[in-house]
C-alpha cells in the first residue's frame, strides 16, 4: 500500500511538471509574439518590456533576443551584457557571437570583433562568415598572410565567389606574391567583368 501511495504522488508531482511548463511555455510564446509584432512596427522599448518579465541567468533564448533588441534600440552598452550573458549560458553556440559582433563593430572595437570571430572559428574552423570578416580585419591591419589564411578557407568552400577571390587576390598581392595573386584576380573578373579594383590588382601582377 505504502508503495502504491509513493508511485501515486511520484506520478502527480511529474503530471504537474510537465502541466507547470507547458503553462509557462504558453506565456512565454505569447511574450515573444508580441515582442515580435512590436519589433516589426519599430517599437523597440515595447518589444524589450514584451519580454523582460522573462529574463533569468538561464533562459537563452530571452538573453539573445534583448541582446538584438537593444542593439536595434541603439543601446549597445545592454545589448553586449546580453549577448555575452547568452554566450555564458551556450558556450559552443555560434548564434549569440554573431550576434556579440553588432554592437561591438558598431562600436568598432575591433579588437574584440575578431576575439568573436576567432571563437567561432574555434568551434567551426570551416565558416565563410567569420574567416571573410577576420580576414579582412587583419587585411586592414596589414597581417596580410593571415588574411591569405582566412580568405583561402572562404574560395576553397566558394570557388565561384567574387569577395573571396577579390580579397585572397589582393591578400595575396600585398604578401608578395603576385605571380600567386593573379588567378584570383582573373577569375573575380569572370564572376563580376569590368570591376577596377580586380583590374587594378590584376595590372599589378604584372
């Protein structure tokens, strides 16, 4: 009997949980729907406040979504504590370090832009986003044979893409290598024919 009446309320106290989260998800849903509708119509500070009762030291999902709303709020200040509070919580996501990379280049600290990138690649050595912008972070710092590195990851993926070929083109040229830079720069004039900046690179291997 005894053991009947242990199973009994072990079974209520689980058909309660699951009843207990599913009330909440509800909420939650109508929350981010309503966040979602006030985004749209650009009230920023109402689709903040839509789900700002929400916010707790776990929940990702309204850490990475005030971290976007702030950021188009023009308050880069919270919308960094907010994607880094997202990080803290998915460390291997690439989703919130994307995000982190906003307002951070909006504030052009670049230095951590790339610490961003870096960490993605980290996690995801083969992403084209983050090789493209770190290479080109370190092209305009003149690291011209870690550019090579990054933009070479985003042609071998992307064969047919003109920014890759142009960029590892020119990466290529200010390392030296010119007699290595020209194929790039001849085929970023097939995909995109006339462009000066791949004329220009392509009369310097010359």
């Amino acid at each position: 009997m005894e053991i009947l009446k242990k199973t009994f309320i072990a079974v209520f106290l689980i058909l309660f949980a699951v009843q207990l989260q599913a009330q909440t998800n509800a909420v939650l849903q109508k929350a981010f729907r309503n966040s979602y509708v006030d985004e749209q119509n650009k009230n920023y500070t109402a689709a903040i406040n839509d789900i700002y009762p929400y916010l707790s030291d776990n929940s990702y999902e309204v850490n990475i979504r005030l971290g976007w709303l702030h950021y188009l709020n023009k308050n880069y200040t919270a919308s960094q504590a907010y994607y880094q509070k997202a990080i803290s919580i998915k460390p291997d996501a690439i989703e919130p370090k994307f995000g982190f990379v906003k307002p951070l280049s909006f504030l052009q600290s670049w230095d951590k832009v790339l610490e961003q990138y870096l960490a993605i690649l980290k996690i995801d050595p083969q992403n084209t986003q983050a090789n493209y912008w770190a290479g080109v972070i370190y092209y305009n710092r003149k690291q011209y044979d870690s550019a090579v590195r990054c933009f070479r990851v985003v042609v071998t993926l992307y064969p047919f893409d003109y920014d890759g070929n142009h960029m590892l083109g020119w990466s290529t040229l200010m390392a030296g290598k010119k007699t290595e830079a020209k194929p790039f720069f001849e085929r970023a004039l097939v995909i995109k024919p006339a462009d000066a900046s791949s004329i220009d690179g392509l009369n310097r291997c010359n």
